[in-house]
C-alpha cells in the first residue's frame, strides 16, 4: 500500500457526503491507524445481476485484499477505521489517557480498539483494565464501547459485555455527537465495573463449597462431576468428558492458588475459557462476542447469586 496516497485518497473522503467528519490532527490519526496496522479503506461497490443490471446492493468491500464482508442497501454509509480512531483518540483524551492497541477478527470484519483504565487491585491479583470500542462493516454492529480485564498472575481475560446498557453508537456525521455518546456510554460502564470490582472483593472474602464447584463445572461442560466414571461414560461423549476435564483441571488449579475461595472458582472458569475452550484461531473472537463470552457472564451471574445467598 502506498501510504501517502492512501492518506491523500481519503483525506479527500472528509469532505465528501459519505462522512461528514473533520478530523482535527488528519496526520496524527493516520499515523495511528498505520502503526495500528488499521491503514486501510473499505468501500461499498456496486453489485450486479447476472444480465449487468444492477441489483440495488453495494458490496462491503476491504480495498486492500478485496475481502468482501457484507452487502447492503445505498443508505449504509461506511465508517473508516481512521473515522473510528478519531472518536477513540478523542474519548482517550477527555479521559486522560492513550490509544494502546487494537485487533481484528474475520480479516477486518469487525475491528476493536483500546485505550488503557486504571488497573485494580484484587488481594494479591493485578487486574488491567481497556475501555474496547468495536466497529464492524459485516453489518453485526455499529460502534459499541465495552471492557476488557486481564488477570496478570493467570493471564485470563474477562469481555464485559454490557448488553442492558446503551452503549451503542450509531455512525453519526457530528462528530462532538459522536465523542459525547462514547463519554456517556463510558460512564455508564464505569458505573458497571464499580459493581463488579466490589462483586471481586467479595468472591476474595467468600469460601467456594463443594456443591458451588460442582455446579459451575456442570454449568460450563455439560457433565455432572458427581457421578460416577463408568455413569459418564455411558452418558456423555469424549468431546463432553474432555471439556469437562480440562474445567475441571483449570478450576482445581485456581482454587488451589487462590485459597479455595468465589475469586479462585471464577478465575478457573475465565481460564479455561481463555487458554483452552474452542480453537485457538476462534477463541478471543468468541470470548468477546460469541459463546465464550456468554459463558463467562452466565458463571458471574452465578457466582453473585452465591454472594447474595439466592442460589
């Protein structure tokens, strides 16, 4: 890719009626897209009918490899990874803090990006933390803000997912618009990770029973550990006997480091759904969206209803 008329080409983009969006440093933003490896433009292309006339839909299409993502109707308007990174660097800005990293999945059918939080402490565990915003030009989403967590001692990842929250925004031509409804969905999951650090400290203070562990290996496996070898066997599969076994092999390891407490069991269940569930190819992918991530939240919900004593 030739990088300046990359730059050249869609600089010319902000004034035309696709975006509407004035970028205040063009430079700086397209230097970060580069280092970010997110310098690349997506274009909707007329799709036609076999006879050449035309269909009606555009094609979504990645101008560097020609991967096609989506079609859609005329009304779709595209937003560019740079427009994206504009409304992070500035959400970044009002914050405090830095544009980090990003990734993609499906060869840049969805796109995320972060920008660092303050990290947490949890008894001898230090958790950082990324406000994510994602994009995607499969038509799955428009820009939405979540929050990633990363247990160091362990490396296990938890998406927050915050699906009851508004914390979607639409591909707005203003700009100020824009950054104000990322800050206020921001707040919103500020407000949402204050419960859930305190949910933290109590699984630090809380002992994990025996019938706790046995119900969240079954919740996450499908197997029930109290039976009998010779019962599972006949009942389940070897794909079934084997999750059930490497949950039982990450929860038991955790327990064991973080003293058989809530925070131990829990740290074993986002261990196995980050180093071992699925392929390794479609894992973060579904830890941030997919079954991974519902998993992940399912066991939450069942952990704080051990705390509250309503299970």
């Amino acid at each position: 890719i030739n990088f300046n008329n990359l730059k050249t080409e869609n600089m010319e983009t902000k004034t035309s009626t696709e975006t509407g969006i004035q970028m205040i440093n063009p430079e700086a933003i397209f230097e970060l897209a580069e280092r970010l490896k997110l310098m690349w433009a997506v274009k909707k292309e007329n799709l036609l009918l076999p006879s050449g006339k035309d269909s009606g839909f555009y094609g979504i299409v990645r101008q560097d490899t020609q991967q096609v993502f989506a079609s859609a109707k005329e009304t779709y308007e595209v937003f560019q990874n740079w427009e994206m990174l504009e409304i992070v660097t500035r959400v970044a800005e009002s914050l405090g803090t830095t544009v980090t990293r990003s990734g993609i999945f499906d060869g840049g059918a969805k796109v995320w990006v972060q920008i660092e939080r303050p990290d947490w402490q949890i008894n001898g565990d230090k958790v950082k933390r990324w406000s994510t915003s994602i994009n995607s030009f499969d038509l799955t989403t428009a820009l939405r803000w979540g929050t990633q967590n990363l247990t160091i001692s362990c490396q296990n990842t938890f998406w927050a997912s915050y699906r009851s929250l508004n914390t979607s925004v639409k591909h707005t031509r203003n700009m100020r618009d824009a950054v104000n409804q990322s800050l206020r969905a921001l707040e919103n999951i500020e407000e949402h990770d204050k419960t859930l650090f305190e949910l933290f400290t109590n699984m630090i203070h809380t002992k994990a029973t025996e019938e706790q562990t046995k119900k969240v290996i079954k919740l996450v496996s499908g197997v029930d550990p109290s039976q009998s070898i010779s019962q599972a066997e006949k009942l389940y599969s070897t794909r079934k006997l084997n999750i059930a076994k490497d949950v039982t092999t990450s929860i038991l390891t955790e327990l064991s480091a973080k003293g058989n407490t809530l925070w131990g069991l829990w740290s074993g269940v986002t261990h196995y759904t980050t180093h071992k569930a699925s392929s390794d190819n479609a894992r973060e992918k579904s830890k941030l969206m997919g079954s991974l991530q519902r998993t992940d939240e399912r066991i939450l919900e069942e952990i704080m209803g051990y705390i509250q004593g309503v299970v």
